[in-house]
C-alpha cells in the first residue's frame, strides 16, 4: 500500500518540540502605471496565518515470552523452507517501525481529507487529541445535489471549485477523492455524456463508464486537472481486536495546486538523550526511536518504536475541500447576497 505521507510532506526537525502551519493569504498582484516625477503607490503586504501546538508522542510495543521463544526456535530448526516466512513474522522491530507509519498516515489523510485530525480514545486507548490546521470556511463547498442522486451534476460542481480557486490565484491541478466517491462519478450520467461527447460520440449512443485514467484524459482537456483516487486503510488495534478503518473522509474532494502539501514534523525524544544502558537503541527514518531490552526469571523480550512526530497541512488557503454527500442550501433572492451552508454564512463573490 503506497505511504502519501511520505511524498506529500518533506520532513522538517522541530527542536521546540512544537509543530507550526503557515499560510499565505495573499496574490501577486500588478504594478501600476505612473506618471514620472511622480510617486510610486503604496501596496499591502500580504498577510500570515500560523496553527501551532504541541508535536504528540507515538508508538507501540511488542513483547515475546519464554514459550514463544521455544516454539520459535523449534520452528525455525524444523521449519525447512518456511524458516524465512517465521523469521520475518517474528520481525518486531520492523511491525513497530511500520506501525509508526501505519499512524502517521492515518492522521495525515485525515487531516488532508476534513482539515483536522482528531485521534479519539476509541481509536487510540488511553489518549484523544485533535488538530485544526485552521483551513478557511470559505474553501470548503457542498455540491449541487449529493453524488449519490443519480441527477447530480459532479462536473458543474468541480468546475465550480476550479474556478473559485483560479479567482482566488489558485490553479488547481490535482483532484483527490476516495473510491466509492469516484465509482459515483464514473456512473454519473452527466459524466458519461460529457466524456462521450469529448470523444466524438452523438446522440444516445453513450460509450461504456470512463476508467480513471480515460476520465483524466478527458478532464486534463476540460478543466486541465486529473483525479487520484486514495484507497488506503488502515488496521487499528483495541482490545486485542483488529479492524481495519479509513482514514479518508467519506465523500471528501480535495482540490490541490500542488502535490507537496505540507512538512513532516519531529523531534526529539527525550529517550534518545537519556538512554538506558541495558536497552539497545537504533534510530530510523531519522526521527524513530526502536528499542528491544530483556527481562529474566522468566526471560521476556520487548520491542517498542516511539517517535515525536506530526503531519502538518501548510497553505490552507490553497487547498479546496468539497463534500458531495451534502448539497449546499442557496436560498438566493434578489439583493441578497449571502447563502447558508453547515450552519455558516458565506457572502457570494
């Protein structure tokens, strides 16, 4: 399964232990034209927006009792071909470092997908945080009607946020969404008779569901954007018991301008410092700190991985999400110039 967080953020070490969002409100805009021996007009600055708080501990633990370790080692004498297999189902310190991963890619596609990250206790026993990067209201949109009807009109919404982002200064060039989303858009009909017609087909003589890759040919010609579809779960243990969940918001479009969205945050833990003489330490991926020590009487080993370690979303104001599970309520009358949506007022441009 392919790991976003990792090409989506380039790491950034925090030695405050603190993590930091910017974001740039504000366009380039035009010289003017003087008259000479005359002076040059003012122009604002553009203004920085900051979300901070503190980078939140990760990790988990492994352990391997007295007789687990003969079972073990009777499988791997007797084990033949299948000694590999065992060996790398035993591999402890590399499902800690994967785990660490596992987490930070959750909260990564959460925070990419709703603006926010929020780990309940249900999801993490013992611990609940949540994180707001501080994405603006005024990019986030609903749909004409939900993509689940079958009248929904999904190009009329995309090309709606294309061009509120483009009068923004913002040319949008990449369109995520989960797949159950797109498998709604590939069915739509104002799809197919779009990508029909793009191909030359008239009439009703509709060709077949568009694939992703034909559906990007046809809106890289339209609007000069592409869709990548996320589908990437991720397993969640409570309890002893296993469940795999999505960490993408169902029915979230995410509308890009860049694929590097944002920085990986680290630091330092204060274990890496103050080691433990008994305890032997390796680092990973600069900012993962893997562990194994040994009880005896009876003998037991421990694996642990912990990391300080946080995905931060940057440049909010670039980023566009839209919910196509609810239609935005524009109740438009003349003079009126505003319009509801999830119980905000939005002024209309």
């Amino acid at each position: 399964l392919p790991d976003y967080h990792r090409t989506m953020l380039r790491k950034e070490v925090s030695a405050t232990l603190k993590w930091g969002s910017l974001s740039v409100d504000g366009n380039v805009v035009s010289a003017d034209v003087v008259a000479i021996d005359s002076s040059l007009p003012l122009k604002i600055r553009d203004s920085i927006k900051k979300a901070d708080g503190d980078i939140p501990k990760i990790g988990m633990k492994l352990s391997l009792n007295e007789s687990t370790m003969n079972e073990l080692n009777i499988l791997l004498a007797t084990g033949g071909a299948d000694a590999e297999i065992i060996r790398k189902l035993f591999a402890d310190s590399d499902k800690c470092i994967s785990g660490i991963w596992e987490r930070l890619e959750f909260m990564f596609l959460q925070g990419l997908s709703t603006g926010f990250i929020s780990i309940t206790d249900e999801d993490t026993p013992g611990t609940a945080i949540r994180v707001n990067f501080g994405h603006p209201d005024s990019n986030k949109y609903g749909v004409t009607k939900p993509w689940t009807d079958a009248t929904a009109k999904p190009i009329d919404d995309i090309e709606h946020v294309v061009s509120q982002a483009r009068i923004n200064g913002d040319v949008v060039c990449y369109i995520l969404m989960d797949r159950n989303t797109f498998n709604l858009f590939k069915v739509n009909a104002q799809v197919k008779e779009q990508h029909a017609s793009y191909l030359g087909y008239t009439g009703s003589n509709v060709p077949t569901v568009p694939s992703i890759e034909k559906a990007n040919e046809f809106l890289l010609a339209k609007q000069g954007v592409e869709i990548m579809v996320i589908d990437r779960p991720v397993q969640v243990e409570k309890d002893g018991k296993r469940k795999s969940v999505n960490p993408w918001e169902a029915g979230a479009v995410v509308f890009l301008t860049d694929m590097m969205v944002g920085t990986l945050t680290y630091g330092k833990l204060a274990e890496e410092t103050f080691q433990d003489k008994s305890v032997d330490y390796q680092k990973v991926d600069d900012f993962i700190l893997v562990s194994k020590y040994h009880k005896n009487d009876p003998i037991k080993e421990f694996t642990s991985a912990q990391a300080l370690a946080i995905p931060v979303i940057n440049n909010v104001d670039s980023i566009y999400i839209m919910d196509t599970t609810e239609a935005a309520t524009d109740a438009q009358t003349e003079g009126d110039a505003n319009f509801a949506y999830k119980g905000t007022n939005y002024t209309k441009a």
